[in-house]
C-alpha cells in the first residue's frame, strides 16, 4: 500500500487557501464600495420588479405609483415607481 496521506493534505490546502481567497475578494469588495454598484441596482425602481420612474400619471390602471423609490428630481419634485398591482 502507498502512503496518501501526503496527496490528501495538499488537497485540503488547495480547498482551504480557495475558500480563504474568496473570503478575501468580498471583503475587498464590501470595504472598496464596490458593493455599492451591486445594492443601487438591487434597490432602485426596475430592481424591485418597477417599470419607470416618473410623474405618478405615467403609471397604468394596472399599477401602483409608489413614491420613495425614485431619487427626486432637481427641483425637488417626487419621482413615482410604477409597480405592478
């Protein structure tokens, strides 16, 4: 019989220094602000399931103007997320 146990331990450091990188990468991420990119489009009007932003007559009979979403506009106006009923 060969001995194994040598070819098993480089495995498990393999899998452990992967896993490890990963944790490094969204770390790196998470205190870069590139998880910014990633909740802007999670949390915007489109990202909930919303059609447009704009004046709440734009919306449908067959959604709801849902204000708070949309950024307001320059002059301070509230911008409507036109959601599905």
């Amino acid at each position: 019989m060969k001995n194994r146990k040598g070819a098993e331990l480089s495995v498990n450091v393999i899998i452990i220094a992967i896993v490890a990188l990963v944790v490094l990468v969204v770390l790196f991420a998470i205190f870069t602000g590139r998880m910014g990119i990633f909740t802007k489009s999670v949390s915007d009007c489109t990202g909930k399931g919303g059609r447009i932003c704009g004046d709440a007559s734009q919306c449908s009979d067959t959604e709801n103007a849902i204000p708070g979403i949309c950024p307001s506009t320059k002059d301070g106006k509230i911008q409507y997320c036109c959601m599905p009923k």
